[in-house]
C-alpha cells in the first residue's frame, strides 16, 4: 500500500526584513536624505501601508538610484501588493546595483515562482546558493523540485538547507514530506520529530508525523499524537481529516 499522503502545504518563502536608522536632521536635510525616505518607507511597511512606502521608496531612489535597501524593499512592497511583475522589475534594478546580492537573487526566483517562470526562478535560485549557500534559496529549490516530482533533487536540496541552517522546523518538516513521498517512512518520522523539537506545538507537524506513524503501521503512537491534537485544531477541514485517520486506525486495529 502507498503511503498516505502528508497534508501540509508547502509554499515557497519571501522574507520582509528591514530596519529603521536614526539620524538627528533639519527637516530640508530629511526630505532629501534617500535613507530618511527610505527610513519612513519601513515604518510604512510595518503598519501594512505599502502604498504610501512605494512613494517614499521612490523618492529614496529618487535622490539615489544606487540606494540597494531601498531598491530591494520596493520590490518587496510590490510583492505585498501582488504586483508581481514589478516585484520583478525592482529585483533586476537591484541586481543592477550589486550583481552579487544573494538576497535580491532569492527574492527574484521567488517573484518569478509567482509568476510562473519556474525555469527562471530555478536560476536565481542557483545563484544565490552560490554566492553564500542561502539556505532559503535551496529550501525554496526543494519545494519546486519536490512539486516538480524530482524527489532525489528535492531531497538533496533541503538537506542543504539544513546544513546550512539546522534550526528551520519547516526544512525538517518538508524532508519529512519528500521522504515520505519517497517511502522511506522510518527516515519520514525521524524528520518530523526533529521538526518538532524545534515548534513542539506545530499542529501540522505533529499531524504529519501521526501520517508517518499510519505508514509505519505504528498506529498507537498515530492515535495518541492524533487525539491529543484534536482538541486544538480549529480549522474544521483539518479536524475532519484527523477524524479520517482515527478512523483509518480504527479499522486497522
């Protein structure tokens, strides 16, 4: 029998990382210091305004095109928007800035995941693991090998995301998944209890790794993982689909 499969979805990452700096100014000074406008533009972010960042972001780059912080936010800002197309503009204007800027790469094989360009984002991706061995762009890589079915290379690449970095519970998370697919259920479970022991209170983990035990054919540790999260899980699709597998163990017993 096929392993049952696991639920979790699995999506690529974008990351919104940014910072304030504080510089006392005279008002004229401020309004055309690029990093003042850039500095208004994160506060912007942070309270969900990315119009009004777009327009500091803009008059930043305004006084200096070469303001790669403020480049790679507006790319970031048009990602929020769902503008994808335009994420991708600011992400190639900001490779124009600094051609080895492995986060602008890893955004840019995001943007273009979104836009369907799977071959191109496959590339930046690459590249950002090569200039740093951006352990986000390899995860990312997995998820597209794994949706792919390259399970081997998805494999590969989320073991060097992990290598890189060994404390992202979705990385172990998402090796467990491959494994999974692969029927390599022991290596599945390992994967999942690692995971876990990172964010102990995951419910989608702990329901993957209840899904590894079934496969196992372990069905008391299924039943205990499963009863014991049931309690917590709001989302009734989710809630019908751990009665599923209590019902399959059930069955099994």
């Amino acid at each position: 029998m096929k392993p049952l499969k696991i639920l979790l979805i699995i999506s690529t990452v974008l990351f919104l990382a940014f910072c304030v700096s504080s510089q006392k100014k005279t008002a004229v000074e401020q309004e055309n210091d690029p990093q003042y406008q850039y500095d208004k533009a994160v506060v912007a972010m942070n309270y969900g305004l990315e119009d009004q960042a777009i327009i500091y972001l803009n008059q930043a780059l305004a006084l200096d095109p070469t303001h790669i912080r403020a480049q790679n936010l507006l790319g970031l800002a048009f990602v929020k928007k769902e503008r994808f197309k335009e994420a991708a503009a600011a992400f190639k204007k900001g490779l124009e800035i600094q051609p080895e800027n492995s986060n602008t790469h890893f955004h840019l094989g995001a943007v273009y995941e979104k836009l369907g360009m799977n071959e191109k984002a496959e590339a930046e991706y690459k590249k950002a693991i090569e200039i740093d061995s951006s352990p986000d762009a390899s995860f990312n890589l997995a998820v597209l090998y794994f949706r792919q079915e390259k399970l081997e290379t998805a494999l590969d690449f989320v073991r060097k995301s992990i290598e890189a970095r060994d404390n992202s519970a979705q990385a172990y998370n998402l090796q467990g998944v491959i494994l999974n697919k692969m029927e390599k259920v022991p290596e599945a479970i390992k994967s999942f209890q690692q995971a876990l022991k990172i964010t102990p209170k995951d419910v989608s983990i702990g329901v993957n790794l209840a899904v590894a035990f079934i496969n196992n054919k372990d069905y008391e540790k299924a039943h205990r993982i499963l009863e014991t999260i049931l309690p917590h899980v709001q989302d009734p699709s989710l809630k019908d689909k751990i009665n599923e597998y209590l019902k399959i163990i059930k069955d099994k017993k």
